[in-house]
C-alpha cells in the first residue's frame, strides 16, 4: 500500500513539476517577446533587407512556393520606404506621413493612398479599408507585443535556434486561427531575424516567412527622401484598386490572400 501511495505521489508530483515548468517556458516566452516589443519601439529609424517565402496552392492543387528579397528603411512615426522583388512583380511603396505610393515597375501602375497620419495608421487603413494585405507589418508597428498578444491562446519557448549565424531565441504561439513563429536575436539587439505566418483554418492558405538580414538603427541607418519617382508613361489606378498592384499571380489568387496579421 505504501508503494502504491508513493508511486502515486511521484506520478503528481512529475505533473505539478511539468505544469510548472510549462507555466515559466511560456512567461519566458512572453517576456522575450515584449523585450524585442520594447526594443523595435524605441528604435526611432530602423533598416533592414529581407528574404520572403510565400508558399501557395495553385487552383489545380499544386504547392507553389513565391520567393523575393527587398529592403526597408523607416523612420518613426510616420516615414516609410519598402521595396520587394521577385519573379513575378517588382514592387515599391514609400510613405510621407500624409500619402501612401504604391508602384508595381515592371506593371507600370501605380496607386496613391491617403492616410495621413503614423505608420500604425498606413497599416490599419491598407488592411482595413483597402484589403491589401501587408504580411509582416507588425513588425513595423510602434507596439508589436499589443498587436499579438490579444489573440492568443498558446505560447511555446522552443529553446534556441541560428538564423545566418546569428544565436536567437525561438518562440511559437497560436491563435483561433493560425500558427505563427519568431526568432528572436540574442544579446542586446533582440531584433526578428525570422518572422513565419501558418494559416490553421484555411485548407491551401498560403503561409509566409520573412527572414531579416543586415539589421541598422540609428546613425547606422541611410537618408531616404521618402518619395517615389513614378516613371513616364506609368498608369494611375484609384485607391479602391490597390489590391491590383499585387506580386501574386492570378494562377493562384483563388487560393487566398496571405493574411497580414496573426
């Protein structure tokens, strides 16, 4: 009986030590993540280049995966300069604090977005009112931790893992609706070295992943006009046909737009 009583015990005791180690992997989580929060937000001027995968199903079922590289260069709170190439499109936007340019090279359209205001507010008005999904800008925003954190409901601190030789920490968290993975660099920059977005609802939803590379803040980080030469010859749409300036083809446009936010 006593055995039986001790053996019990053990059982309950490995479970109340696994529950609470659980319960501090997932604080550590959180706290990584709002120290990397905290940091992109106290960065006044921020560049980086960056290497983008969108993975889709085409309409004959076919896995596709989309690859392009670009740069950012922003200027808090309201300055903004995104470029992004790849096989299928060519695309740039720059914002001045009052209007958003969007412009696809290769299409020779281009689009201009009123939305005067801070990068926040691009964001929100190009989600929101104009459904042009904008995959990775939290990253941007001036408070990434309070635009995750609300919709989830699983937090994971997968240990470490090296991104480009950089040691960072790998966090994972879900929501109702997707799957989402950060690498966070280790030390006093904890900058997103990658970013991945995994839909859990939608059968053939893309997923997308953003890997960041040759990270600058500060003095560090080059002068930008932030302003956009459209070439000669180039066709203007109407705000309410941006979501035309896309990079996807339309093979695969049946299969869903990525989703901007987790």
């Amino acid at each position: 009986m006593k055995a039986r009583r001790a053996a019990a015990g053990a059982v309950l005791l490995g479970a109340a030590l696994a529950q609470t180690a659980a319960h501090a992997d997932e604080a550590d989580a959180r706290r990584l993540l709002k120290t990397m929060s905290d940091y992109l937000a106290a960065q006044k001027a921020i560049s980086f280049e960056f290497d983008s995968r969108l993975d889709i199903v085409s309409t004959e079922q076919q896995k596709i995966t989309l690859a392009a590289s670009g740069s950012v260069i922003l200027n808090r709170p309201d300055k903004l300069h995104v470029t992004r190439r790849g096989g299928f499109a060519n695309m740039e936007m720059s914002f001045d604090g009052k209007t958003a340019t969007l412009l696809g090279k290769n299409s020779k359209l281009y689009a201009q977005v009123e939305a005067a205001g801070t990068i926040d507010q691009l964001v929100d008005v190009l989600r929101d009112k104009y459904h042009r999904p904008v995959p990775g800008a939290d990253l941007l925003m001036s408070d990434p931790y309070k635009e995750w954190m609300p919709e989830v409901t699983e937090v994971k601190d997968l240990g470490s893992g090296v991104i480009r030789g950089v040691e960072c920490d790998h966090l994972a968290f879900r929501t109702r609706e997707v799957d989402w993975q950060i690498w966070i660099a280790q030390g006093p920059n904890p900058y997103p070295c990658r970013y991945s977005i995994n839909s859990r609802k939608v059968v053939g939803a893309p997923e997308y992943s953003l890997d960041i590379r040759d990270w600058k803040t500060g003095a560090q980080v080059a002068a930008d006009p932030f302003k956009l030469s459209i070439p000669a010859g180039a066709q203007k749409l109407t705000p309410e046909k941006v979501q035309e300036l896309s990079d996807i083809p339309s093979v695969f446009k049946a299969a869903g737009a990525a989703k901007g936010k987790p």
